[in-house]
C-alpha cells in the first residue's frame, strides 16, 4: 500500500495510505454515516464528482459482489476510510480493494476519519484530491481549489441513458439466491433517469409496474407519447437547478398523469412548481436520518444522500409540506394533491438503510390506481 495525501481547498492536508487503484482522484469531499453498504453507496450514480468519506471506521469486511451493484460500476471519484479491511462474508466474490483496483477508483486509508468529518460538518462539503503522486502538499491544494464547484454543474444529463430501455424485473432474494422475480405489471410507468439506482426499478416492479426508462433529455410529449399511468423522477447528481429542460418537462406534466419524484426528482418536482433550491453546508449522507411525517406526526428513520435541498418559502403555497428532517427542519417531502404528484428528498428504497418508508412505492401505485394523496 503506498503512501497517498488527501488535501482539501482550504489547505488542509491528510496522509495515509492508498488501497484499490493507484490513482489520483478530484471532487467534492463528502462523509456517509452509514455503517454498511459501501458497494451500493460507490456504485450510486448520485455520487458523480464526490470523494467518499466513510464514517464508520471498518469498510470492507463484507467484501463486494455484482447483486449489491446499484449501477453498472462505482461512480463515486474516490473513497476514503479510517482502516481498509479484508473481507470476511459469504457473499463475497472480490475484495472492496480489488473492485477498486478493477474500476480504477483510488481509495484512502490509515487518517483520523473523525477528525476528517469533523473538519467538514464544520466548514462544509469541499473540493479535494487523493494523490499518490510525490508532489508538495502545496500543489495538491492548488490542485484542489482550481476544480469547478458542484454549484451549477448539470451532472444528470451526462450520466441518464441515452437510449430507451423497459425493465420488468422485481427485487432478487439474495439471501436464498433466488434470481428476481418479473410479476405481470399492472401499470405502465416512465422513470425519467437523472441517475437511477437499480433498486428503485426492481421496487417499481415490486408493486405491479412495468417500467420505461427514459433519457433525462426526454421532452413531455416523448414521455407521455408511451401512455404511462404515472411517470417516476429519480435521483441523480448534481445541482438541480443546472439539469438543461428537467424542470419544463415535469411542469409540462403535472396534471396530466401521476408523479413520483426521490431525491434529485424531488428537487426537479419543486422546481417544476416554481420553486427554488440551494446548496446545504455539508448535506445529509447516511442510514439514520429522522423524518417526520407531518400528517401522522410518525418518524421515519431514512437513508439520504444530497448535498441541496427545497427552500420552501420560494414555493408559496404550490405545493404542500409533507415531511421535515428533524435534525435542521429542511424539507423532505412535498405533495400537490390536485397534480397527483408528490415526492420525497430521502430514499426509500434505502438500499443501504431502513426499511420504514418502503410503502411509498404502493402509495405511488395506489395513486396511479386512483386513490388520492393524503390531505
């Protein structure tokens, strides 16, 4: 393992050791609190652009193997952890050091991860680089504050498909090694793809939808061109605000046909309704965030993954609040009864993370179904 640097853009600099590919890496350095479920956080196309902190401070000891993908290969630039660890599980077909290596992916470990999360829940998510590369600390830093900031970046559209595709398969039992199951779908729904998760799909699929995917480019009149029941906003990357038409689209929708929007979805939904979002300090990246319900006043423990989020005031009234996180009161979760369409900013397929907002996906289906929204 060779020695490698992580240096931020504020000048501070963390040295360790490198595990996976030798490889430099540029991004925005984030943390997950999660304890599990590194292979489906790196393989989250919502972390286009990101350097990975893990919090926890054993990553690896499960190993990887191809079920646990949520895309076809990590997309996170880089990986940081307190100890890299062998794996030991029976699942596992390739070490989390080999899967790096075989993707590419530099990973950091042998530094204070306490300090390191610490250092950017204080001063906020910010550009960094992983170098094994013997240069000074100085360059490295240089290096860091020269790479464009999240704010702005459209990173949807070059991740989406860019073609059509159907997927009719539901979620696999992993533990009995049962392939999934393609019940027969009842609805017809568009995923519009700013960076879909596999599990999303195989959920859909779960309550009796067949599934198109289509480009984030995809112009209203392409989408309902397929005669959905509902159409589906799913996550992606990047500031919402800078995906090219997504917000003219869903507006050009709302009304027409029942929406469903997570994460990025949900922002885009906001923005569709005139609303506005804004970069949060250090965003929410884990399996343990609370979200209350505000109809039922129930908390949710959910999986999150987002660095903006919905200013509420900027909707005035167009939409109705449904959910708040209950550590810094922000938005999560919106609903216009009247549009049928409704969204959260957390994940609820949690793939990695609780179960507890999974009904969603039949709230979707029962809308589609025709019974309405909660009031």
């Amino acid at each position: 393992m060779k020695p490698a640097v992580l240096a931020l853009a504020d000048g501070t600099v963390f040295e360790g050791r490198t595990f996976g590919a030798s490889a430099d890496a540029v991004g925005e350095v984030v943390f997950n609190t999660s304890m599990f479920g590194y292979q489906e956080i790196l393989t989250d196309p919502s972390y286009v652009g990101q350097i990975v902190t893990m919090a926890y401070p054993h990553i690896g000891n499960v190993g990887t193997n191809p079920d646990d993908d949520e895309s076809e290969r990590p997309h996170a630039v880089g990986m940081v952890a307190r100890e890299f660890s062998e794996p030991s599980n029976w699942r596992s077909t390739a070490s989390l050091n080999d899967y790096l290596a075989k993707w590419g992916v530099g990973g950091l470990d042998g530094i204070d991860t306490r300090q390191l999360v610490r250092h950017l829940r204080n001063n906020g998510s910010q550009l960094g680089v992983i170098s094994t590369e013997k240069v000074s600390h100085q360059a490295l830093v240089a290096k860091a504050k020269a790479a464009p900031p999240m704010e702005g970046l459209d990173l949807a559209s070059g991740i989406s498909t860019k073609k059509t595709y159907r997927w009719t398969k539901g979620t696999p039992d992993t533990l009995e090694g049962k392939p999934a199951p393609a019940p027969a779908g009842r609805f017809e729904v568009v995923a519009i793809d700013y960076g879909l998760k596999k599990s999303m799909l195989q959920f859909l699929v779960d309550v009796g939808c067949n599934v198109t995917v289509m480009p984030s480019s995809a112009s209203a009149d392409e989408v309902l061109g397929q005669k959905p029941h509902g159409v589906f906003l799913t996550n992606g990357p990047g500031d919402p605000a800078a995906v090219k038409g997504a917000d003219k689209t869903v507006a050009a929708l709302l009304g027409k046909v029942p929406v469903f929007g997570i994460c990025l979805g949900h922002q885009i939904l906001a923005l569709a309704l005139g609303g506005k979002t804004y970069k949060l300090k250090f965003g929410h990246r884990g399996a343990n965030q609370p979200v209350q319900d505000l109809a039922t006043k129930k908390v949710e423990i959910t999986a999150q993954n987002h660095g903006f989020a919905v200013d509420e005031k900027s909707l005035n009234g167009r939409a109705v609040v449904t959910h708040l996180n209950l550590n810094d009161r922000t938005v999560e979760g919106l609903a216009v009864p009247d549009a049928r369409a409704f969204s959260v900013q957390y994940h609820p397929e949690a793939s990695p993370g609780p179960h507890d907002a999974r009904y969603l996906f039949q709230r979707f289906a029962d809308l589609m179904a025709g019974v309405p929204l909660p009031r």
